[in-house]
C-alpha cells in the first residue's frame, strides 16, 4: 500500500506529477506540502458521507472508492468511481456547504487531505492553484454531462464500454489494449450505467465473444476499440 513519507520532497513530487497540480510553481507546492493530512480508509469504509459539512479538499493517493447517492426511497446510485489522483470534495469546499455524496473505499485507500480553512489560506496567496481546482471541476462538470447524454441516448452496451474505457489505463504508447487492474463488480458497474446485473453479464460475454475484452479473474484488459 503506497504512503507518503512525511518528506515534503515526496508529497511535492505525488502533486506535480499525479494531480492537477501539476502546472504549480515550487513555492505554490511547497505551501501545499506543509498542510496536508495523510488519511486512510479501509475497504469498505467511509471517508464522508452525503450531508456532511465538507472539512477539507481531498486527492487519492492509492486504492479506488466510490462516490453515492441516496435517493429518498432508499436506493443508492454510483455516481463515479475514484481513483489515484483524482480530487474529492471541490464543490462543497468552494460554496461551503454539505458533501453531496459519500465517499465508499472499494478497496484499502489512502487519501492525502487539505483542511478547508489553511488550503483557503494558501489559495488566498497563490490564486494559480484555484485555477488549477477549478480547471479539475469543470472536467467533472464535462464527465456527468456526458453521462447524462449516454443514460439518454446510448444503449446499454456503449454505455458499458465508455464506463469500461473511462475506468482503465493504457499499457502502452498506443491507445489499445487498455487494462482494469480489478474490475468492479457486475452490481457495482450495473449501478453506475443505469441497468441491472445480469444485463451487465450479458453484454461482457458478448464482448469478450466478439475479442474486444479479455477477463482473467480480476483483471480486464480492454483490446481494440469498440467500433
């Protein structure tokens, strides 16, 4: 499981080349290194919970988790699976108010954490990285516009593949193949594109009958594109 020393040299290095703050100056990644709070979550776990005040800005370090919502009646809707890099929480830190989803580690996670009012500190002196989180939330906004759009008017089958292909990594310099490391559960993938277990059963088979995916136990591997 991958932690961050307390070396700021390391947490400077996991922002410039794993996050958006890449684009960041020294001294900017400097004042960020000194206010984060390393954070873990066993698998299984809650980080924050939909309704709760949003404390602090977050960024996976290493593990997956999952962000839901509950509707009134009940019933839960996946709305993203998080993984290493990513950021949590940028809405509800900016407007200040609740969380509105929770935080569910698929798998044991760490998370580095900047506490809402020292990064408002830091972000005061150095107005770059409000750009840079900003710049994380508006390719947020484009990811759920386009999941809106694929829930309208793709069939299950697309919307599968997209899902497949926004959750994997390239092995190489081409495009293709492309690999899940540990690919969520049918429930879990049915829950994110709108449809139900077995339906995501069928249309797996069908692609790996077809030689678009290879599945070996836990591992995907995504081989050509889905035309």
């Amino acid at each position: 499981m991958r932690r961050l020393s307390k070396d700021k040299e390391e947490v400077k290095s996991f922002l410039a080349e794993e996050t958006l703050f890449g684009g960041a100056g020294p001294k900017a990644l400097e004042r960020l290194s000194e206010i984060t709070v390393e954070r873990s979550v066993p698998g299984g776990c809650t980080l924050f919970s939909m309704g709760q005040v949003c404390d602090a800005l977050h960024i996976v370090v290493e593990g997956s988790a999952i962000l839901v919502v509950m509707a009134p009646d009940g019933r839960e809707r996946i709305l993203h699976r998080v993984v290493a890099g990513e950021m949590v929480g940028a809405v509800p830190f900016f407007d200040g108010k609740c969380y509105p989803a929770s935080f569910v580690a698929e798998t044991d996670t760490v998370v580095i954490a900047f506490p809402r009012q020292d990064l408002l500190r830091v972000l005061g002196d150095e107005p770059g990285l409000a750009l840079s989180i900003l710049g994380g939330i508006a390719d947020r906004l484009r990811m759920m516009v386009t999941l809106v759009e694929q829930h309208s008017f793709d069939d299950t089958q697309r919307r599968l593949w997209a899902y497949l292909v926004a959750g994997s990594r390239g092995t190489g310099h081409a495009e293709f193949p492309r690999e899940i490391v540990s690919m969520p559960t049918r429930e879990h993938i049915a829950h994110s594109i709108g449809t139900v277990r077995e339906v995501v059963s069928r249309r797996l088979s069908r692609l790996v009958d077809s030689g678009h995916v290879r599945i070996d136990g836990r591992r995907l591997v995504l081989v050509k594109p889905l035309l």
